[in-house]
C-alpha cells in the first residue's frame, strides 16, 4: 500500500528542496537541487524562476505517478522579502528580483516623507528601513523606474503564493509574507498601510494561512496550499509541541530572537538596534531581533586559527571553562568598545592571550553579551515566557549555551533540534485540512542547559 504524503517544496535563496511527510508528520524523503542564478534586466543576479517553476510541476508529476508515494497535499515555503507581478492575462512580467538590489534613495525617502517620516512609517509597519528587503518598496521601485511595465500590472503575490499560482492558478495573500518586513502592513490598525492603495499596489486581501485550493492534476485529486514564509514556517512546529509561551533563538550566520508573545509596540530604538516584527500562523505579531553573530564568529575564529595556528575548527574542542569567564568580565578585545556597538575590531590584539582556549572564551563572552542585549530587546516589560529555544549552529557550542543559560536564571533553557523545522511547519500549517483526524506527536528534540 502507498504512503500517505505531504510533499514541501522549500525554497531559500542557496537551498532549493522537495521533502515528503507522512501524515504523522514524519519525514520519508528529502532531495535537494541546485540552480544556476542569472541576471536581471539590470545586471543584477536573480533567481532562475523558469527552472523552478519547471522543477516543481515535473516533481509534482512524478509524484503522482509514483508506486511508492500517494500524494495528497503539497504547500511551499519561502525566503520573504521577493514579489511576483502578473499581467491581466496571469503571465509573469518581470524576473523574480533579488531582494538585494540597490533602490534610489529617493524613492523611500519621498514615502516617508509622505506619511508620517521615516521613524513613525517604521514603527507602524514594524519594518526597519532595509530598501528593497522591504518588499512593497520593490512594487514602489517598479512603478517609479519601470513605468511601462508597472501599468500593466494587475496582481501582485509574494513568493509563496505565487509558487502556490504556479499550480492552481488562484490569487491569494496571506498574512506571514506580509508581516515579513515588507512595510504594507499597518501594524497599529491590522490592514494595510494606507501607501498601498494610494499608490495603486494590486495585492489581494489576505486569507488565513492554512487555506488551500483542490486542483485535479493527471487525474488525481491533490489539495494545495498557498503557501507560508520561511520564519513563521519555523516557529509553526513550536506552537503545536510547547509547553508555555516560548521565545526561539535560531542561530546561524544571522542570529534572529523571535517572542510570539511580546504585544508591545515597536518603539524607534527597537528598530534603529534591527528589531522588527512577523506575522504568526495566528496573525499575531512576532517580535523580533537580530544580530549577525555567527559571521562576527566566524571571522574572528579565521584569525584566531591564524594566530595560533590551529586548524580551522579548532573551536569545536574548547571545553567551556566558567573560572576563565568569571577572570574576563568587562573586558572588550573583539568588539569596539563604544556603548551599544556591534562592530568588530578589524586587527584585534590577540597577544594579550596566552592560548586559544582563552581567547576564543573572551570572544564567545562578547558574543554572549551582544546575543542577550539583542534578545533584550524582545522581552515585553510584564515577562511571562517560560522556555527559550536555541537552534542551529550556535545550539551546539557548548561555551554559548551555558553563558545564555546563566544570564536568564528564572528562564528554561532549552537546545533544540527539528530537522528540516521550516519545512515541518509548511505541513503542518495544512495537516488539519488534509487530515482532520491526524494528531502527530511533535518531537521538539529538547535539550536542557543550567550555567554552571
């Protein structure tokens, strides 16, 4: 008899995926694809939409046709931050532009000058001011410099949904590609921001994310997502397995510390120091920080591996040694020492240090004290988060958990480890409509630390 399976295409801007999952939410098979980018109109690198647009509907095929697998389901998950525009007939006018992308700055300018000045259109949209990873000022940038273009343009769809399209052929919006930074969502009023329809944006009234279309493909019956960005996909599986509110740290080259339950407001120092906020599966707001700690890390290992020439990761066999980080507070060797600075030293003075060991505890003692003024940011006055989540790189150093676990006493600290957990999310947003009667048990892989 076949399996039952939800199949995820999971989309990044470096990793291109299929995942399949049995209606426990386990996962059966994962292939990964790579394609090439190209350029843009204006030379800028861009990715090769017709490629995975092809590979999605060819997988689809497949799948269908499969003696192993019976497919039932498939949904999408995405980087944010990237549009689609549709002509009136549904053909796509323009590449899938890099979110990348210098914007003149006056096309932002002259919008906030309109409504409100850059700090008040920020803390209303909850998004700082990132050019086009704002993703309504890539439409902006269309109209003001593609005008020709921009006229025949008759439904605007994020990535996942118009992914989604690439199947059914329905329009759809729903709240966490909108909630993403992309500065469309009044945030103090729950809609759009007024810029949208004043400036002739066609973007369709959102839907609840785990809406989906049934679509007859090769004869077969298959229910369709619309689709669900790639953050709030990660924090899905935390929803449904938590014990508690719950703040999720995910660690990798950008550090981001998201707090479903912090209702606070966004003030403008919260988002002059990078904070922001998502929309949940709930559409309910996500605060959010971020830090760039895992690039600050690796480019500091790089020089330590030179100076003591060690190999490479030879981070990786420092036992955390609490006395050496007890000798070492207040001091700053890594990072400038200006308040609130989150730039490094280009030439630190590694020769104050007499091994490694001791210098790579001061720099993850300086990436601490940066990852808990970052996570600061995201804890709302009145606190009742019981359990914070680490993921990814960071959640395996040893140095850091114990750091992170000692600075928050009264808090859970938790390691923890989802395979494929944005993927995971993507299902499991549209299990219910698949299966109503499925009730996986969630595995969060917990871990628990003390800092001692």
């Amino acid at each position: 008899m076949k399996e039952r399976v939800i199949a995820i295409f999971d989309i990044g801007k470096t990793n291109k995926k299929i995942l399949l999952f049995n209606l426990n939410l386990k996962l059966v098979l994962e292939k990964e694809e790579e394609f090439e980018q190209i350029m843009d109109e204006d030379g800028v690198n861009c990715d090769h939409i017709e490629f995975i647009e092809k590979w999605i509907k060819q997988s689809v095929a497949e799948l269908i046709r499969s003696k192993e697998y019976d497919l039932v389901a498939v949904n999408f998950t995405t980087y944010g931050a990237t549009l689609a525009y549709l002509d009136a007939i549904g053909e796509r006018l323009t590449p899938i532009y890099n979110y990348l992308k210098p914007i003149p700055e006056e096309i932002p300018a002259d919008l906030y000058k309109k409504y409100g000045g850059r700090d008040e259109f920020c803390r209303r949209t909850a998004s700082p001011a990132l050019g086009m990873l704002n993703s309504g000022l890539q439409a902006l940038w269309l109209k003001k410099t593609k005008p020709e273009i921009f006229l025949k343009v008759k439904s605007i769809l994020h990535f996942p949904q118009y992914l989604s399209y690439g199947l059914t052929g329905k329009i759809f919006s729903e709240h966490t590609s909108i909630g993403c930074h992309t500065a469309m969502w009044d945030f103090d009023n729950s809609r759009y921001h007024p810029w949208v329809r004043d400036e002739g944006m066609q973007l369709p009234e959102p839907d609840p994310v785990d809406s989906i279309c049934e679509l007859e493909i090769e004869g077969k019956k298959i229910k369709i997502g619309i689709g669900i960005h790639d953050s709030s996909a990660s924090l899905a599986p935390y929803f449904t397995g938590s014990q508690g509110n719950f703040l999720l740290v995910s660690t990798g080259t950008w550090c981001i510390n998201m707090n479903p339950f912090n209702s606070e407001k966004l003030t403008a120092y919260q988002l002059s120091k990078d904070c922001l906020c998502y929309l949940s599966i709930n559409q309910q707001p996500v605060k959010s920080s971020r830090l760039f700690a895992g690039h600050f890390h690796d480019v500091s290992v790089e020089k330590l591996a030179k100076t003591f020439k060690t190999p490479a990761d030879q981070y990786k066999r420092v036992k955390a040694d609490l006395s050496l980080l007890s000798r070492m507070k207040g001091r700053k060797i890594f990072f400038k020492v200006e308040q609130g600075s989150r730039e490094l030293v280009e030439n630190p003075d590694l020769s104050v240090f007499h091994s490694y060991e001791e210098a790579y505890h001061q720099l993850m003692l300086e990436i601490c004290d940066l990852t808990t003024e970052s996570i600061n940011l995201v804890i709302p006055s009145e606190d009742d988060t019981r359990n914070f989540y680490i993921t990814g790189g960071f959640a395996k150093n040893e140095l850091f958990l114990k750091m992170i676990a000692a600075a928050y006493p009264s808090k859970n600290i938790y390691t923890s480890e989802i395979d494929n957990a944005t993927a995971l999310g993507a299902a499991l947003v549209i299990l219910n409509k698949v299966d109503p009667l499925s009730k996986p048990d969630l595995n969060l892989g917990l871990k628990e630390w003390e800092g001692k």
